[in-house]
DNA sequence: TTGATTTAGTGGTATATGCCACCTTTGACG
DNA sequence: CGTCAAAGGTGGCATATACCACTAAATCAA
C-alpha cells in the first residue's frame, strides 16, 4: 500500500481504477497540454480517426460510454473545429463523424505527445506489465456484470 | 480485444484505464443506486469515515485528487447533511471533515450495497485477478513520473 | 397503410475532476 | 516586530460522464 493512503482504500475495485485513473489522466494531461487536447479529447479524435465516419452510437459503444456523455465531449472538439457531423443518407437517425483537416492535423500534433507520454509511462511502469494491465482491463471492460458468474 | 472496439483502442494505458473506470464505475453506480449514493461518494464517506476528522488535504492526497476537486465533490454531501466540516483549532487553515450521525448511518446502508457488488465483481473476475489488479493500480499511482525511469 | 415499438440522438440536470486566480493564516527571518 | 513566502482552501470556469425525458426516424405487425 503506498503511503498516504488511508486504511482500507486498497479494497475496493472501483476505487483503485478511479484513483489510479486519476492520476494517470493527470500525467497523460500533462504531456498532452502543448497541443491544447486533453487525453480523452485526443483519445476520441483517434477512435473517429481509425474509424470509418463512425456513427456517435458505434463510438460510444467502443468506448463504453453514454451516447448522451459522448454528445457532450463532442461538442467543443465541434466548435473547435476539429470534427464535424453529417446524417447518414441510408438512416437519418444515424449521426456520423469525421475529422475536419484541421481535426487531423491537430490529432498528428497530439499523437506525437501521446507517443511521448506512452513511452515514459512503459519505461517506468515496465512494458511487460503494462501489457498485462490492459489485457485486465480489456477483459473486465468486457463482463457482463448480468450474467450468473462463471462456475 | 472485445468485440465492439474500434482498431488500435487497446494500446493506450489512460484510454483503458478510462474505458475500465467508466465500465465499472456503472456497475458499482448501479448497485448502489438504492441507497442514493453515487460509488464515488460512498467511497468518499468512507474515506473520511475511517479517517481520524482527516483535513481536506489529506483526504486529496489520499485519493490523488485535486483539492479544489474534493471541495466540489463534497458539496452535494454537505449540502445532504452527510458530512460537515470545521476548522482545526490549532491551525485555522485547515479544514477537517467528518461524518454526521446520518452521514454514518447512510455509509452503513450503503457499505452493505457495496459488499454485493464488490463479492460479484470478485466472482465474476476472479478473486486472485482483482487483488493482482489492485495492486498494479496501486503501484502505479505511487509512480513518479517525474522521476528518470528505473534502470 | 397505419398504429405500436424500437432505435439513435438531443437537451437538461447533476456529479466528477482539473486548473487557475485569489484570500487567509502561518511560519520564517532580518 | 513587520514583511514576505509558503501552506491550505475557495470560487469560477471548463471538460468528463451519467441518467432521464423527449423527439424523430425506421420497423414491425395487424
């Protein structure tokens, strides 16, 4: 248990993955503060980009996010200019995404920082465990907490 | 990597960690909802629950979190009569925090809630893989990143 | 075809969190 | 002492994120 901490915090899951969010966000932030982004900002930028115009729907999917929170998170990347929405032609519920050019160059600046901010975080944290942590994490992003646990 | 991910997801630590936090932060969210708390404040009371009146920036410190953060987080549970603050007699800077009698007695409510999600979690993850977890985010938000990387 | 249902998003409201500027209280020092 | 820097918080502002009620579009069913 690292110091300062207070008895019993090291127990519960959620709060482990909030604190250690925290401060990661806060190191990612960080590196990330020259080019203007937050991390989650370039980490959204980055799922439109591989995307193929990704509905908003498929995104919040993908991220395991609300579809309203990720209405939200897209607005100032919008009035920055860096992404835009257009109606899929075939289904005009469907809202689709794409960077702007300047979406993309800004997501070229941020990418280099974030190469930045990976890297370090695997010197110090060891690339091997690193791996093992998103393994984790991919795999517990994937449990359906409705199911009966496996026997 | 689970279905529904777009390319190149997994490879960022803070996106999962964020993606993880987010998934198992609804999890616990909803089986608390009972009680009224969100599982952000429900660790918070407990926090200052097993503290000794801790000060404002200790809880912070604890919880790697912004101390104007913590001043925000709070607010809803004073303004629910769950906590209440004061200043410590021998240095007026500091404010100190603590339970009311319904603070403790809506944590106990609420700890019980808790039990079930984290026993669920622990079923449907694996006792030994959680406790693996913990650890590693535990470690790594004692990492200094400030620091030169470990030879 | 038309009415009920489902699907995809929006807007409002509330909490979670961070940064910065600012204020007060201490504590150090000449 | 009186000044001044450091420590501890507050408030404002901005983003992150969730839930809910509501709207519009597409689908299904009779």
């Amino acid at each position: 248990m690292s110091k300062d901490t207070l008895p019993g915090l090291t127990a519960c899951n959620n709060a482990m993955l909030r604190r250690a969010t925290r401060k990661i966000g806060q190191y990612y932030d960080d590196v990330l503060a020259p080019s203007g982004l937050k991390a989650t900002q370039q980490g959204l930028l980055y799922q439109i980009h591989v995307g193929n115009e990704p509905a908003m729907g498929v995104i919040a999917a993908s991220l395991i996010m609300d579809l309203s929170a990720l209405g939200h998170t897209l607005k100032p990347l919008i009035r920055d200019s860096y992404v835009e929405t257009f109606a899929d032609p075939a289904d005009r519920r469907i809202k689709r995404v794409r960077l702007t050019p300047q979406g993309r160059a800004k997501l070229d600046e941020a990418m280099k920082l974030w190469q930045v901010a990976q890297q370090r975080f695997e010197d110090m944290v060891g690339k091997e465990k690193a791996a093992r942590l998103r393994a984790v994490l991919d795999e517990i992003a994937a449990v359906d907490f409705n199911e009966t646990p496996a026997s």
